[in-house]
C-alpha cells in the first residue's frame, strides 16, 4: 500500500513545492557585458510575490485523481506485506494551513477494499469475553480511511526542499473479519498498525527523498539560465525593445501560508540592460565576455513584491531618430521668419565619432519666396540638472540651401533659427520619463509569466537618473519603481 502513497504525495509534493522552483525561474547566471560607463549602475533589485490559492489545489488534485487511483496484485509486493489491496478516491480532497499557518495539511478520504492474508493472532469481543483467535487464512476486508499528508517544507541553504513529511490517518469506517459466519470482530489494530508501519517506515523517508532530489533549486537555475539567459530577449516587436539581465544574486524566502493560500518570494539583485536597436542582439552579442556564475543566498523571510530596477536604456540611432522626429516633425511650425512659416520635412541621425549627427530637412510653406534647406546638427546630448532635460552641448550647426533666397538672410535670423531648432530637440526629463513608461508598460501587457499564471505588473514610477553617450548609443540611466505579484494556476 507504501507505493499508492507514494504515488499519489509525489504528484501532491510536485504541485506543492513547485512553487519553490518557479519563483527562481527568473534568476539566472548570465553574461556579463563589459560596459565601464554603466559598471557602476548595476543596484537593480526586484521582489516578487507569488501566490497559489488552496481551492486551485485542491480542483487541480481532484483532476488528477478519480476512480481507482492504486491496486496492489501480490502478497509479495512491498517487502511482503501479505496485502493485496484495491484503493478508489472516496471523495474531494482538502487542503488548508494549520491554525498558525505553519504547516499545510492534505486530505485524501480513500475506500480501500483488502484481501489480507493473517498469520497472526487476533483478539475478539464476544459480550464481556475477549478470545484470542489464531487466524491463519485470506480475509476480504473493506473500510474507509481519511489520509492525511502534513507537510513543513523547509528550503536550506543549499536550496533543497525539505518535506519533512508526517502521514496518519482517521478510520472513516473500520474493517471487519467474520468467524464461522457467526462471529463478527474489528480488526483495525492489526490493518492500522501494518499501515502505519508502512506510512512511517517507507512512505515517508521515499517522499522526502523524493523531494529533496525533484526540487534542486540551484541545478533548475543553471539549467534554465543555459536555455534563456544568454542570449537578448526580444520583448516587443513594434517597439523593438530587447532585454537582457546579467549576474543575478538570488534570496528566496520559505514558504508560508495564509487561510486560503500559499506564498513564496524571491528578492534578488541584478543588472537589466534594455535597448532598443533592429541590431541591438548582434550588437550585444558580440559585446559580451564569458559566463559568471553567483552562488544564491538564503534569506529566511522575505515578504515584498516591491521592485526597483535600475537600468540603462540603450537607444541606438533607429530609436533616438524616431524620438526627435515625434517632437519635430509632427510640429507643424518650427519658426515664424518674418513672412517665411518654417518647418521640419524629414530628420535623419546617425552617430558619427562620439557625436550625434543629424540631418534636418526645413522648408519654407508661406511668404513670398518659398525655399528649402538642409539644417545640419553635430553634437553631444547631456543631462542638465538644473534645467531638468536633456540637452545639446558642443554643437556645431551648418545650414545650406540650393536657393538663392538663404543668401539674403541676415546671421541674427540664421542664429535665431539655430537656436529654435537645438530648443525643438531639448528634452525634458519628464516628458522622457512618461515616455519610457508607456513603452514599458506597453510591453509588460503582453507578458505572462512563463504560461502558468496570472502576472499583476503595477509600473509606479519612472525616474530618469542621468543620460550619456556611449561609442553608438545614448546610454538613459531609468529608474522603474512598482510591484509584482505572479498568481499561479494550472502548474501541470
């Protein structure tokens, strides 16, 4: 009857302590890319609350297990036990937490039919005599038991789980032997104790060991960082927006229990490099250096699914041109010159030696004559604190036409247009930080987490810490503050 038992807390123990492994699935060992401008930004740290709740466990093993869920065919089976044994669920199971929510118990109520093969001596009840009758035959016996599985699942600090496992059980109805088709006697003492024996002695010590070998957290995450973390991770196609986290540290916390779920959460530091760039996983790939693994720590408690992440943003050409295009050429009137409305037609940008080079297409819509010219900008953007926006330093501005007409204005109106247009690609840092966030909420909404649940992303704030330039990207160093909390169902 051990191995019924065994079959069926394995697959409990699989839904219950998956939770241990899945909160780990998204700390890995990954490459490291040598960036000596952002080396120093690498505070990102995230806490992720996951959740599972009873009733989903409970109709999840109710899926699992209906009808007959064990036969036993020999006396011989299970060090012989001189059992054979029919067992069928004989009801729903229950799962719910101790009083102070420091256990979690499972009950599974069984109707175990049992032919029994006696060898011993039992002690019957006739009035107020209690013969001892020697029993040396097969007996067919019926009874309905409720199993009861508690479980204290301890994670160590080699990140095993540790079951540590009790199994009883409650008669729901007793066996019985007749004698000469007269006599009636309970035998639960003698089914009882052989159970139980069998409970303590195999069952228990075979789930633990199970267990601790099913669930090794630390293999799970060199095995899911070979397979995911190294290499860039496209999170938007439309945005072209590419993740990649590198040298994870991981904390995770035990599990814990309320009166309808379970809990677990994973604290753990990391560096996030985001970009956008069509080439952004070439690039990055021929960046990165060799692989460097980080043993995880355990923490005992931890109770937050509040996260920062402090990251760069790489915005390669492609996304930086789009960015000045929407605040320009959307504009329909760069400049009044006297008669002459001007305004912006095309931009094009590229980084040329540590500058950003664009090209800016104006052209004259109203006036007497009518003009085009090509206004070009090379400079370097910087993050100014006092103004709060980003800037233009170092410009160096040429303005050319084919038309006759740019020769007749005088050098304060060219000035003045210089200026109109280095003021058009200052950025304020909030309109980029609103920017950034509904980007970054844009792709969030088309994540779940890995299939298996329900995946609440609350985006609090974006705060935009400082902007460089680095070889051909704008380096953004973001700030995103909010909370996570992953509710998972239908694990199998």
């Amino acid at each position: 009857m051990n191995t019924m038992i065994v079959m069926t807390h394995k697959r409990l123990a699989l839904h219950l302590i998956m939770l241990g492994v899945v909160v780990l699935m998204s700390v890995g060992y990954a490459q490291r890319v040598e960036d000596q401008r952002v080396e120093a930004y690498d505070t990102s740290q995230i806490g992720i609350n996951f959740q599972y709740s009873f009733e989903e466990l409970q109709e999840s093993l109710d899926e699992m297990f209906s009808g007959v869920i064990y036969v036993d065919e020999s006396f011989e089976n299970n060090s012989n036990d001189n059992i054979l044994a029919e067992v069928r669920k004989d009801g729903a199971m229950r799962v719910y937490s101790a009083d102070d929510y420091s256990k979690l118990y499972v009950t599974i109520p069984l109707d175990i039919e049992v032919v029994y093969k006696f060898d011993e001596a039992i002690r019957g009840k006739i009035l107020w005599w209690r013969p001892k009758i020697q029993l040396k035959e097969h007996k067919e016996l019926k009874f309905k038991v409720l199993l009861k599985f508690e479980l204290n699942p301890l994670l160590d600090n080699a990140l095993k789980l540790r079951a540590r496992t009790k199994v009883s059980f409650d008669w729901i109805t007793y066996p019985y032997v007749s004698f000469y088709y007269i006599f009636r006697f309970r035998v639960q003492d003698q089914v009882g104790g052989k159970l139980q024996s069998t409970l303590d002695k195999n069952v228990i010590k075979r789930i633990d060991e199970y267990i601790s070998e099913r669930v090794d957290v630390r293999k799970f995450i060199l095995n899911f960082q070979r397979k995911n973390l190294n290499r860039p991770i496209l999170l938007d196609e439309e945005t072209l927006l590419w993740a990649v986290a590198n040298r994870s540290r991981a904390k995770v916390s035990q599990l814990t229990f309320d009166e309808k779920n379970i809990y677990a959460n994973i604290y753990f530091t990391f560096r996030l490099d985001l970009f956008w760039d069509e080439d952004g996983a070439r690039q990055f790939s021929l960046a990165t250096a060799e692989v460097k693994n980080f043993a995880p720590s355990l923490t005992a408690k931890q109770n937050s699914n509040n996260f920062t992440i402090s990251t760069p943003v790489r915005l390669g050409a492609a996304a930086l041109q789009g960015i000045i295009a929407k605040r320009i050429v959307r504009n329909p009137v760069l400049i009044q010159e006297g008669k002459n409305t001007i305004r912006v037609r095309e931009i094009y940008l590229k980084f040329q030696d540590n500058s950003m080079v664009f090209d800016a297409y104006l052209e004259t819509v109203t006036g007497n004559n009518p003009f085009e010219m090509v206004a070009t900008v090379t400079a370097t953007p910087m993050y100014l604190n006092p103004t709060a926006s980003i800037e233009l330093i170092n410009v160096d501005y040429n303005l050319e036409s084919d038309s006759f007409f740019l020769s007749l204005w005088s050098s304060a109106n060219k000035k003045r247009l210089k200026q109109t247009i280095i003021e058009n690609v200052r950025l304020p840092v909030s309109q980029l930080a609103s920017d950034v966030k509904k980007m970054t909420e844009k792709a969030l909404s088309k994540l779940s987490f890995y299939s298996i649940g329900d995946l609440d992303v609350n985006l609090n704030k974006v705060t935009i810490e400082n902007v460089f330039m680095e070889e051909n990207y704008i380096i953004v160093l973001v700030d995103f503050k909010g909370t996570i909390t992953v509710s998972l169902k239908d694990l199998f």
